[in-house]
C-alpha cells in the first residue's frame, strides 16, 4: 500500500538557505589601539548579539564592538615599568593616529613599505601581537613578524599571514593576547608538575541509577525507568539538542564527516538520521501529550572547518532529514594557533603561516552565547539544553529518563553515565571538597589519568580501584552526554566568562626537562567542564548530578579504526569500540527490549558473540526498532506481544500506530507504517533467507566506509510491508493486508 507520503522541503536554494542558519562569520571588526600602554589589557571581544525572529528563523545581528578583559591566566595588568624606548617610540603616533596604522614601523619592526601592504584589520591584529610581545617581555612571537623581506618579496604571503593573525585573533574571546597569556601560565603549570587538584577531595556525588530491565523504583527520586521516561516526555517539548560534530573520522579510518557514517547496514541509516528522527518523534510525542502541534525542538549541530561544508551538504541531499524550516542551525568554531614551546611560540607551518589546532568540544557553550541563541531560547521559554556526541547512537534512548530525572530532581546539569571499571581510560563524574573553602567544591568531570593520583593521595589511598561489591569503580563513567536546565545555563553565561570554559594544556614532551615539545601542542577545552562555571556564577546553589545506566543500554561509541580494535581484542579488551561493535551493539539492545517486551527472542551474551574481521559482534537477530516505533519502554511493551524470532532474523519496525502480535520470524522482515495509520499485524509467518553477514577478505580494494567494517550484509530476501494511507488495517499470518475502513 502506498499513499501520499508527508510532504518534504526542498533543499537550501543559492538564493535562500532559511532551513540552515549559518553562524560561522568571524568578528571582523578592528578595535583602535591607543596610544597608552596602560590600555593594552582590554582587547576586542563580544558583546551578546540581539536576535530577531521571522518566520521560524532565528537570526543572529552582527556583533557589537565591546571590551573584553582577558582572564584565565591573561595579564590584567601590563607592568607600567615597560622600557623607556619602547615607550618613546610609541609615543611617536599622533594623539589623532591609530597605533594599528603604524606601530610595525614606528618600532622599526616591519617596514613602511610592508606595513602598507596590509589591511586594517591586519594592522591591527600584527599591533596586539607585537605590543603583547614587548610587554611580556619574552620577544617569544619575533620568528611571526620579524625578518621580513623588502617589499616585493613575498607580498602576498605577508597579507596571508596577516590576515590568519587578524583570524585567529578575532575568533577567541579577548583575542590572540589573551590566548597567548593563558597558554603561558598553562605552560609553566605543566612544567612545574602543578597539581589541579591539590586542595580538593573526591568523593562519590549524588546521582540516579535506573535499569531499563528492573521494575523497582529508584531509592532516591522513588521512579521506576518507565516514570522516569514518562517524566521526561512532560518536558520534552521545552528542550533543546546540541549536536557537537567538530571532527572527521580519520580515527575510525574515514575521511568523511562521522554524523554521515552509517548506524548500521540494515537500514543504512547515517548518525544524522538517526538522531533527527529521534528528536522528530520526541516532538510528535509533545504534540500528542499538550494538544500543541506548534511545538518544535530545534536542534543546532557545532561544526568546524573540516566538517562544516559536508555537514551542510548531508542535510541539504537529504531535505534536512524531515527537519521544519528554520528547525536546524548550524554553529562553526575556529581552531586556535598551534604552540611550539613552553613560552607560548606560536607554531608556524611556514615562514608565512601559523599552523593551528581544533579547540575542542568546550568551545559550544561560549558559540550558543556569542550568537545569542540561548538568549532567545530562555525568552522562547525553553527549559532544558540536551548535549549529544556525534557516535554514539544508543544514548539517545537515556535522553528521556535523563531529563525526568533533571526535573524530578532540580538538576541545573545533569550528565548520563555508565558503570566505569577501575583504572578504565574514561572520565569520572565525581565531587571535589575543598580542603579549606567550601564555596569551591564542585561535581565535575575528572579525567583517569588524574582520578587515581588524586585518590591515591586521600582516604585509603588505594587509588582508583573497583568496590568489592560491584566490580566496578565507585565513581560513574562519564558518556559525555548531558542535560542543562535552561535558566542556570543563562545566568551562568551571562557571567564574565561568557562561556568560555576553563582550558588545559596537555604537551608531550622530549625529555625529563620538560622544555621542547615532541609536536606543538594547543589549549583545550571540554564540554563537559562547564561545571567550573556553574559553580564560579552560582557556588553552593549549583544542583549537579548525574544518571547511570546499564552499558549495553547508553553506551557504544564508534571511535576506533578496525586495526586499532582489533589491536584491543587481542589485548583482552571487552569495547573495541569500531563501526561493527557499535552496530552490533545496537542490535542487542533492541534484542533486550523486545524479551523484556515478552517476545522470545534470542539475547546474545558474551559468549555467543562471534569473530568477523576480528571484532566480536553478535550472531542476530538483527533488530531495529525505529524512534517512528517506539522512544520509550511504554511504548515496547504496548506494541509488541508474543512471538518468537530466530537468531538469524532481520526485524525493522517503523510507525507509531504500529502493533505486532505473535509473530513468527525466520528470515527478514520489514514493516513501515506513515502517520494516522492504525496496523495491527497478527500472527504473520515469515520464512524467507533474510540477510546474512560477509566477511570482506583481507585486501580487498573496498570504499572506506566497508573497509571500517570489514564485511557487507548481503541482502538475499525480505518480505516488507509499506502503508502509508492513512486508515485501519490488519496483517495477518499470509502477510496479507486488509483495510478494515
């Protein structure tokens, strides 16, 4: 049965790309520098942009000039003592002269010749640098502005470099100054073998456990997982998805973007998809709960230089994957300038080029502030931001129970967790006490390479090490997803920060002197320290918690090139964490669904996983229970009743009025259903050869996205049953379908 199928939007036109805002330009503006050096403090930096509203598009206004004053490790203060020559020469500007427009040569640093060959906003960015420079005393940046040859050499080079410092410069809050002064307190921090931590305790924070497959209620919010869900769908409505996606996924072995690497070789659905119609069926979930059809979850996917062009082209070929016009925007980081050594040298790729590093995931709190957008949405009266990473398709399921758990609790940040094993190379979510000040204890991330010192130094001093009764670490794994209620994220963003999370630096060095860098290395930043802030704005009253739940549940990113999981597996390792392990992940969680659903149903243990291409992956069936069919337990155990399925079965359902009674899978079957039609499919038989895994052979010339994999799923046969007009129907045992009306 085919009927009409929900009108799609076309693509982004040239002339009109509404569907897709683009919030990706750079602050362009020049700041005249004055003629004191006591200025020299206050750099170009942002002011919260204004935001107009028009036909479901949320526009950003252009930035406003404002001042920044750079902190986290930036110079309040430039000694006034600076050297009397300097300051002479300085003072040879005209009081109605803008430094920018001569300080290269009023320094006899660069040429009159050269310093006209750049624009204004060169001159600019070349002035902070140099004068930053002289004040810090180091003369650390001389190999960037220094040296250059006489005009006609090399000109446009010179406006090339220029330009990338003015870039660079105008991208980072409090500019190229304030960046340069961080790194260099950093830097020292790092020799000096600085403890972060030495004046704080962990201990384990409060938080929630829910069990998809346990019908108790939690002992601390007194929900089972089901109420925990039906809470979040209460809220659902009044959220807000961030998609970080800054990276490729040349780790996995890809060239590509990995929002478009395949979930799984079924349905070949990409990333992108899956969580679009995750985020779809949420909101047609709201429609059905408030009786508001208006209702719309926008989501905003953080891109950078290397994925945003193919971003942009993944939603554009695929009608913005069912997304409302104006429902998808796109935010863009910059990266930052590489380092070269302790004192903060900026790292050239050439004589003429500063070679840069990405930033990190931390850089979409201050985006989401800068373009105004969480302005807009607080005044919207949205309530929650829910963050997700890229590849990890089964967290997507914890959303729901995560936020009933944030609202039944008041969580102003509440991230979704996993049972950590000890000494395991994942974060902890765990609660520092401050020896001295309790205003600075916080619930934060803690990295593993600094969560077993820091025990070792407390308590026990065992370290990090598993609790007898649990096997597992005491502290909750961190997956990297969270939830944030929407008023604390807008004053703690409003705060001078900005939302410019606290950095780190994480160099290798060449030897015990810890001086020379075996490669440059850059500031960082993480998501999920945004804690740091919350606790800075708010102190005590900051709500931070966590939700854990079961692995096979939440957790099974895509992360790892298939060499480097086969490397694990041989090593012992139970998560290679490849394209195959999180496919075949995602086909036994919904194998655990469907036989807490009732169905019988094959479970694969660790013991019947079997070996393809290396990596252990599960024998079938092979289920996929669409967001069209089921987001929540509720819905599971409503839809599906009885039956049986073998273990070299293929299911896919889609449609939210779709119930499935008795059935009887040998083989491969697929059933989607459109809007408004109501099927019931009872006590259908399926014997057909389904589909079946091939192993690619070692060698073998395949695309990147099969050689990931290392096999194909060979499609042989599939009964599948498509309804898309909307009335009454009723499949029975022959696969046979009946209108009832």
């Amino acid at each position: 049965f085919n009927c009409n199928k929900r009108q799609r939007l076309p693509p982004p036109s040239s002339s009109s790309k509404a569907e897709i805002h683009n919030h990706t330009h750079k602050n362009r503006q020049t700041m005249k520098l004055s003629t004191a050096i006591s200025f020299l403090p206050l750099v170009a930096g942002f002011t919260s942009p204004s935001i107009s509203t028009r036909s479901n598009v949320v526009v950003a206004s252009p930035l406003k000039p404002a001042f920044y004053v750079a902190r986290g490790g930036s110079q309040d203060h430039i000694n006034a003592s600076t050297s009397q020559s300097t300051t002479a020469s300085i003072s040879l500007a005209s009081s109605s002269t803008s430094i920018e427009s001569d300080i290269g040569p009023s320094l006899s640093i660069i040429s009159q010749g050269n310093w006209d060959l750049l624009s204004a906003r060169g001159k600019a960015a070349l002035s902070r640098l140099i004068l930053w420079d002289m004040a810090s005393g180091g003369g650390g940046q001389k190999h960037v502005y220094g040296d250059w040859p006489e005009v006609g050499v090399e000109d446009e080079e010179k406006r090339m470099l220029a330009e990338q410092i003015a870039d660079l410069d105008g991208s980072y809050p409090g500019g190229l100054p304030a960046y340069l002064s961080k790194a260099q307190t950093l830097l020292k921090e790092s020799a000096d073998g600085t403890n972060p931590f030495a004046e704080f305790e962990a201990y384990v924070p409060e938080g929630e456990s829910l069990s998809f497959e346990d019908p108790n209620a939690s002992a601390h919010t007194g929900m089972t997982f089901s109420e925990a869900e039906q809470a979040g769908l209460t809220g659902i409505g009044d959220t807000v998805f961030v998609l970080v996606a800054g990276g490729l996924g040349e780790r996995l072995g890809y060239s590509g973007i990995k929002l478009g690497l395949e979930t799984n070789t079924v349905t070949n659905k990409s990333y992108l998809e899956v969580y679009a119609k995750y985020i779809q069926a949420m909101q047609r979930m709201a429609h059905i709960k408030t009786g508001k059809d208006h209702i719309r979850i926008p989501l905003v996917i953080m891109t950078s230089d290397d994925t945003d062009p193919l971003t942009r082209k993944l939603l554009e070929d695929n009608d913005n994957f069912g997304f409302d016009e104006g429902q998808v925007t796109i935010v863009k980081q910059e990266k930052v300038a590489a380092l070269s050594n302790g004192n903060a040298g900026l790292s050239m790729k050439s004589k003429w080029k500063v070679e840069t590093k990405p930033h990190g995931h931390g850089d979409v709190h201050h985006l989401l502030y800068r373009e105004g957008l969480v302005d807009h949405w607080y005044n919207e009266g949205k309530k929650h931001v829910i963050f997700l990473q890229d590849t990890n398709a089964l967290v997507i399921n914890s959303v729901l129970p995560t936020l009933g758990v944030s609202i039944a609790k008041g969580f102003h940040m509440n991230s979704i967790c996993i049972p950590r094993l000890a000494g395991e190379a994942a974060g902890a979510i765990a609660r520092l006490e401050h020896k001295t000040d309790p205003e600075k204890s916080l619930v934060i991330n803690v990295e593993y390479n600094q969560l077993d010192p820091l025990l070792s130094n407390q308590g026990d001093r065992k370290g990090d090490v598993a609790d007898p009764n649990t096997g597992h670490s005491p502290f909750p794994g961190n997956a990297n997803n969270i939830v944030i209620e929407m008023g604390a994220y807008e004053r703690t963003l409003r705060g001078e920060d900005q939302g410019v999370v606290i950095e780190f630096v994480n160099p290798k060095y060449k030897d015990d002197t810890r001086t020379e860098f075996k490669k440059p290395t850059r500031l960082e930043c993480m998501m999920q320290d945004i804690p740091k802030l919350f606790q800075k704005e708010m102190g005590s009253e900051a709500n931070i918690g966590f939700t854990m739940f079961d692995r096979w549940f939440t957790f099974s990113p895509a992360k790892n090139s298939l060499d480097a999981g086969v490397e694990d597996v041989k090593k012992g390792g139970k998560a290679p964490g490849t394209m195959s392990s999180a496919e075949s992940d995602k086909y036994i969680q919904n194998q655990r669904k469907l036989k807490f659903a009732g169905v019988d149903v094959p479970v694969t243990e660790e013991k019947d996983l079997v070996s393809i291409s290396g990596i252990p992956v599960t024998p079938g069936p092979r289920i996929i229970l669409c967001p069209g069919f089921a987001i929540t337990q509720q819905e599971v155990v409503e839809k599906m009743e009885g039956g049986k399925i073998t273990q070299r079965s293929t299911l896919v359902l889609e449609g939210e009025d779709l119930k499935v009674k008795n059935l009887d899978l040998d083989g491969a079957l697929i059933i989607r259903t459109g809007h408004d039609c109501n099927v019931t499919v009872d006590g259908l038989v399926v014997r057909n050869k389904g589909f079946e895994l091939e192993e690619v052979p070692e060698g073998s010339d395949v695309p990147e996205e099969v050689a990931i994999r290392g096999y194909t799923m060979k499609k042989e046969e599939v009964m599948e049953i498509i309804i898309n007009e909307p009335g009454k129907y009723h499949v029975g045992a022959d696969g046979e379908v009946k209108k009832l009306d």
